[in-house]
C-alpha cells in the first residue's frame, strides 16, 4: 500500500471540485515528484472512471476524493425561504431555479463500488468520517484511505473508523470546510494549530492543508508535523486547471481585496472572494447541503457564461495573491525549491 513519505516531492494537489481539479493537474504535479487528487464531487461515476483511466499506466500514484453524504437536512422552511430570496437573482441571470432534493446523495455509493472493482492508489473523503465497512472495503484491494478533518476530535473519529493518512485542513483553506457536520461553524483555527494539536493526538501521518502558498509555509507545515501539503489555490490559475476564465481572473483583480468564509452559494461553510452575491446572500444562507448547492447551481452556470464575477463562488485560500499562471509542475519544484528542500519529518522530530 501507498505511503505519502514514499513522495519524492511532498506536494499535493488538492481536489477541488467543479472543474478546476483535472487529470491534467494531478499528472502535472505527480510529473514533478508529488501527486493530486481527483475531485469526484458532482462528477458522475462514468465522467470520474473516464478521468482515472486517462492517468491510470502514465501517473503510478494519485487519488479521488469523495464528498460523505451527510443526513437529509431538517430546514425545509429555511431552504423554501432561501429559494424565495433568490428570485430576484434568477431573474437577474435569466435562470430557473429547481426544487432542492434534500436526498441527493452525489452517486456516492456507485462510486465507492466502482473504486472498490477498479481500485486507485489513494482515495480521500471529505465532509465526513470514512465509514469503517467502507474503509475496509478499500483496504482489501490495497487502497490508501485518507480522512480530511478539522478539528481533534474528527481526526480521532477519522483513526477510530481506520484511517491511514489524515489530511488537516485550518480555516485558512479555500473551498469547503472538510468539517463533518454541515452546521460547524468555522473555528478559525489556523493550519498550523491545527497541525500542532492533532500530531500530539494521533501518530497516523497528517497532510497539511490550508494557506500555503510558499515555501515558508511548506516548510512551517512540514515543522509542524506534516507528511506533505496539500495545494489547491496556488494551481487555480495554471494551464492544467479547469477553473473557468473569470475566476482566474479574480483572482489577481484589486477589486476583489478579502476572502470569507460563507453558506451563500452551497448551503457548506467555504472560503472564497468576497462579492456581491456573499454580500447581498450570506447573513440568510441556511445551513443546509445539497439543498443550497442545487439552488445557486443554475446561477453560477449562467454568471459563469455571463462573465459575472460577482455571482460566482470564486473559491480562495487566504494565500491568493501569490497565484501564477506558471506550469503546475514548474509551480511545485519551485515552491519545493523555496522550502529548501527539507527532509519530511525532520522538523517534527527535533
């Protein structure tokens, strides 16, 4: 089985879910010494067993993460009352907005069987714990189970239930808070932190994810206690992401100063740049996922196509001024090379 100190370049490309994460990236970074992660969020299995046979033969080690469903949302009301505020948006963008499916589970359950009969190296899950039949199930055809947490007590739910790597994600992350609960609110404890109290919790080997956009950072994650890290916004604007034009754009516009962290357009804790949509929707937003994603969906589709950035979910970590538009290989040995190059470990044991 797969080990992240086996890495050559302890840099990994996180998945980011709705079009920026693509093979492309994960090969680009794996090229280079590290790996990536496939996002399977919102993807159907056919789309995602299409992207895994594109890397499967040329990449030997990369992974898919999967979002855990939670349990079917009890706000009704509260979603009813968020579909009726959003009119006044769908009419702006010429929209229709659906009727919220509470039950949508993202095909979760067809994709862990397909990974189950067609095993990759590492698959990761997000917004829960990795259920213990299922982590078995991929540990029988020798598959790296890796848990995304937030907090001490997920990281120990996350080992109880048979984890192998924990990925540590502090408030600082951009996209989705991994928190296993869609009402957790942010805690806004940092990467680094978080790091320092989960390493004395657990031995299982830790992901650094959140904030770091250069080799300072890489090399305070690794002082902390990190295997590796995980970057998603420094690949945002290089050539092998999917992100789509203007949130490229964004992010390297003045106008777009902050980042949040919001319910408004997935009904999910996200950090992302603050707009109008944040400003005018987030004070109202119920904590409610799927039923918010879906709502907003057709919005940002046609925001997206109207070239609106501010109806779009521009997804940010706090480090994302320090983006490039440079090869996503060439943006991973660089920062590798601005860490110095340290030995993974070597800090957390002195």
């Amino acid at each position: 089985m797969f080990d992240f100190s086996e890495l050559r370049l302890p840099v990994i490309a996180a998945p980011m879910a709705g079009g920026p994460s693509t093979p492309e990236l994960v090969a680009a970074v794996a090229s280079a010494g590290g790996t990536g992660f496939l996002a399977a969020g919102y993807k159907t299995p056919e789309t995602l067993r299409e992207q895994i046979e594109r890397l499967r033969g040329d990449i030997p080690v990369f992974g898919v993460n999967l979002f855990v469903p939670g349990p079917p949302s009890d706000r009704a009301e509260e979603v009813a009352a968020y579909l009726a505020e959003l009119r006044g948006e769908a009419e702006r963008y010429a929209a229709k907005l659906p009727q919220p499916d509470p039950a949508d589970r993202d095909r979760f359950e067809e994709k862990l069987d397909m990974l189950e009969r067609e095993p990759v190296p590492i698959v990761s899950f997000t917004f829960g714990p990795p259920p213990e039949e299922l982590v078995r199930r991929l540990h029988r055809v020798g598959t790296h189970v890796v848990a995304s947490v937030t907090t001490v007590d997920e990281a120990l739910h996350a080992e109880r239930n048979g984890a192998d790597t924990l990925t540590v994600q502090g408030t600082e992350a951009g996209g989705h808070r991994a928190t296993f609960h869609v009402d957790t609110p942010d805690d806004e404890v940092s990467t680094i932190e978080l790091l320092v109290r989960v390493r004395a919790a657990t031995e299982l080997p830790l992901l650094a994810a959140g904030g770091i956009s250069d080799g300072i950072d890489i090399a305070n994650a690794l002082r902390a206690g990190a295997t590796a890290v995980q970057l998603g916004t420094a690949f945002l604007r290089c050539p092998e992401a999917g992100t789509n034009g203007p949130h490229k754009d964004a992010l390297i516009d003045p106008r777009f100063a902050e980042t949040t962290v919001t319910r408004a357009f997935s009904g999910r804790n996200a950090r992302g740049l603050r707009n109008r949509f944040i400003a005018e929707h987030d004070a109202t937003a119920p904590a409610s996922y799927p039923e918010v994603n879906q709502l907003t969906k057709p919005l940002r589709a046609a925001a997206a196509a109207q070239a609106d950035q501010d109806g779009l979910a521009l997804w940010a970590g706090t480090g994302y001024r320090e983006v490039s538009d440079d090869p996503a290989g060439r943006i991973a040995t660089r920062l590798w090379e601005e860490a110095g190059s340290p030995v993974p470990g070597d800090f957390a044991r002195n």
